[in-house]
C-alpha cells in the first residue's frame, strides 16, 4: 500500500481569497502539479505575517502544502512574479480578473491540466506586458476553450456539414459553432456573425500569438467578438459572469473620488449588463 504524500510543492498562481477566522484566509489557486486547489494560509491577516505579500490574487508562487483535514495547509509561501502593472488600474484589475474568473469556473478541484496553468501565466504577463486587452483576451479565450474540449466549429456548417462561404454567417452556442444562413435565420438560439469575425477567430485558432497579434481588427468588429465570446461561454457555463458587466462600467465611469463610480449613461449600462 502506497503512503499518502503529506507535503508537496506546487507552482501556482493566486486565482482568488476570503477571510477565514480572525487571521487565516482561505486560497484558491491554480497549480501546475495538481490543478485547481484549496489551501489556508494560516495566520496571513496578522501584521507580521511574512506569507501575506506572497499570496495576493494574480500571483505566480511558489507553494509548499500540507495536507490537512479538509483542505491543504500553506506552509511556505514564495511569489514569483507579482505582475505589478495588473494592479495598477481599475481597467487592468478587469481584465485580470476575467481572465481568472473563466479558469476559476472552468475547472474542477484536483484535475490537473498544465497547458490551462502555462496559458494561465502567459496571458497574465501578456497584460502585465501592456499588449492590446482585446487581442490578450479573445486569444486566452479560444485557446482555453479548445484546451477544455469546447473548440468552436469555424470553417464547417455545424447544421449540414457544407463549407463555410465568404459571407455573413449565423452561430449557435447550443451547437457549438457557424451555421450557414439558410439554416442559421429559421434556427432558435442561432446569432448572426460577421464574415470579418469570423474570419479572425479563425485567425485565432491556428495561429500562435506571435502571428495573432499582427491582426489589426477595427473597433466594431472587437465588439463584435466580445458578445459572441460571452455568449457562448455563458451558455457553456450555464450561468453569468461577473467580470465582464465590470469591466463595462469601469469603461464608462467617471470618478469624482476614488470611493464612488458614477456611470454617467444609464442606458448604455442597462444594455452592456443584460
């Protein structure tokens, strides 16, 4: 019979935290090793605490943990990369925090998948980097979407199996993928989408992001690909995000002080929210 391992050593990065007891706070991470983890760093809320630094969300570190009772135990804390320039908007913190919310609800506890952990911390460092949001994002998405099994179907008819054509085009999420437009108008739940696209998420799919980040892809059809992305994931996950309504209002926002955000188009709000 095999010992069950009581300590180990992970890399991880810090998807999120809450308060636990007077002094402790409870992690979630992603790590390399083993997944998506819970871990309680003891004693990290106290004034002296030497891990505290160490285990802010958006962190790469390095983790030794114990196993505990219920959960594991943090026991040494290192960070690796802090990705400093993250924290340094209201907009940034957004996009970070999508980033993480998708991995966070994507995953399961203990169900290891490096290719999500390494393309976890590229994209962070991508932001950090100060590359276009909108190019990080849409990437992040598509190749977490096909690392998950959930590629969408660009280049076929998902209805009939015909070869998409250069025009305009329909998607379904509950199918996964284009649909021509002779099935795409009569179909319950399908969305029309641009021929321009459609031609970048495939763009997407088969390049790497050196050669992705060469498309220079106009401002309406990055909005474009903003709410057919949402849509499928929100159907995929079968449930909202939080991050993105977020995001819209800080793009919006107008701050007479830094404890209150003011949406000065109510209209526009109500739209980008629902």
């Amino acid at each position: 019979m095999s010992r069950k391992i009581r300590s180990f050593r992970a890399d991880a990065v810090v998807l999120k935290h809450r308060d636990q007891g007077e002094a402790d706070r409870m992690l979630t991470v992603y790590s390399r090793q083993r997944g998506k983890l819970r871990a309680l760093a003891k004693g990290v809320r106290k004034t002296r605490s030497r891990k505290a630094g160490h285990v802010e969300p958006f962190t790469k570190v390095s983790l030794q943990l114990a196993t505990g009772r219920n959960w594991f135990v943090v026991s040494q804390a290192e960070a690796q990369e802090t990705y400093n320039n993250l924290r340094e908007s209201l907009e940034t913190i957004g996009f970070a925090s999508y980033v993480i919310e998708l991995v966070d609800r994507f995953t399961y506890e203990e169900e290891e998948n490096s290719p999500i952990y390494d393309l976890l911390i590229q994209t962070l460092k991508r932001l950090n980097d100060g590359d276009p949001p909108s190019l990080v994002i849409r990437y992040f998405e598509i190749r977490l979407l096909d690392t998950l099994g959930f590629r969408p179907e660009l280049k076929n008819c998902v209805v009939s199996g015909e070869e998409i054509i250069a025009q305009d085009q329909y998607f379904s999420a509950s199918l996964g993928g284009a649909i021509a437009p002779a099935h795409g108008k009569t179909l319950a739940g399908a969305t029309p989408i641009s021929m321009a696209a459609l031609k970048y998420l495939r763009h997407f799919q088969r390049s790497s992001y050196q050669d992705a980040a060469r498309a220079r892809i106009p401002r309406d059809t990055q909005r474009e690909l903003e709410l057919l992305m949402h849509y499928y994931i929100t159907y995929l996950l079968e449930r909202g995000l939080n991050t993105p309504a977020f995001m819209r209002r800080v793009s919006k926002r107008v701050l007479p002080d830094q404890n209150r955000e003011q949406i000065t188009n109510n209209k526009q709000r109500t739209e980008l929210e629902q």
